[in-house]
C-alpha cells in the first residue's frame, strides 16, 4: 500500500508522496531518460494538482478571503526531488500569516498596550487575541491525496512521461 503523509518541516506543511512516486518511476525504469528530470515532473505535476485542490477549499474554510493568503499557497520541490511543499507564503512585517491561521497563533499588541479592531459597529480593546487554528491547508490536501481524481493524475503525468521518452527517443534513432 502506498503512503502518503502530511507533516512539518521549519513550520511548513508538505505533502510527500514519495512511494506513489517510486512506483510510477519503477514503471519508467526501462525507458532511457534522465529519471531525475522524470521524477520532478511528476512531483511538479502532484504539486500543481494538491495547491488547486487547497486553493478550491479556500473560500468555504476561511470566513475572511485574502487575496494575498490566496495568492500565495504555493507548491515548490525539494532540491532532493524527495517531497513536495504546500505552502502558504503569505507575509506581513516578517509574519506569515498563513501558517498562522493554519496552526493557531497568539497576537499580542507590540508597540501599544492594546490591539484595538472594530467588530461590527464597536471598537475593542484587547492586549492579546488567540486564533483557532483553521485547517485549511492539510485537510483538503489530505483530502485530494486519497481522491481518485490523484490516482488518476499519476496516471495521466506517467503517460506523459512515457510519451516525452518514445519522442526521444525517435529522435535519436532518426
């Protein structure tokens, strides 16, 4: 059986999909190509589908939208070409806030004695404000990883990748 899991790594989330992506390159194995470049593509290619399947979740877990937290969930690959990270990049003042919302934070007034904000037609006065944390990151993530709609995906990149290794490979012979 496949693994998949979801974890921390420096205080980012990422999705490491490694053994679905040891058996599409264990069916890759007899076609000549770099297996490096192979193995990024699809890990590229898993990226690009968990960060869409995040993004979609978006608007029906968080009460207030931000274009920028939006904007910012990316999916980058290890240099190792081990692992793919989901993660919500979006800063303010050296904060990330995503991972805030993401893990549940304390905010406490730094350069007054109070955090003051209006909620509905009231102003408030407090000296620290704790956040739920929202899972809004792993959940749709996890989610995705056991969807047919993955199974499917992996399928599709391996296809494609078989592809690119025949049209290479003509090209050699002719």
């Amino acid at each position: 059986m496949s693994r998949r899991w979801i974890g921390q790594y420096s205080g980012e989330t990422l999705i490491n999909v490694k053994a679905d992506v040891d058996e599409a390159m264990n069916l890759l194995e007899n076609l000549n190509g770099n297996r490096k470049s192979m193995r990024r593509r699809i890990l590229s290619g898993i990226g690009t589908s968990v960060k869409q399947a995040v993004k979609k979740s978006y608007p029906a877990l968080l009460q207030k939208k931000s274009r920028t937290l939006f904007k910012s969930v990316t999916a980058r690959i290890f240099k190792s070409g081990a692992a793919v990270k989901i993660s919500p990049r979006a800063e303010r003042d050296n904060i990330l806030y995503g991972y805030a919302l993401a893990k549940g934070s304390t905010i406490k007034a730094r350069n007054s004695e109070f955090l003051t904000f209006k909620v509905g037609d009231k102003w408030v006065k407090r000296k620290q404000v704790k956040l739920k944390a929202v899972d809004w990151i792993e959940a749709p993530a996890k989610r995705y990883l056991s969807s047919s709609a993955y199974r499917q995906r992996i399928d599709e990149l391996v296809a494609k990748e078989i592809a690119r290794a025949e049209k290479a490979a003509l090209r050699q012979k002719g």
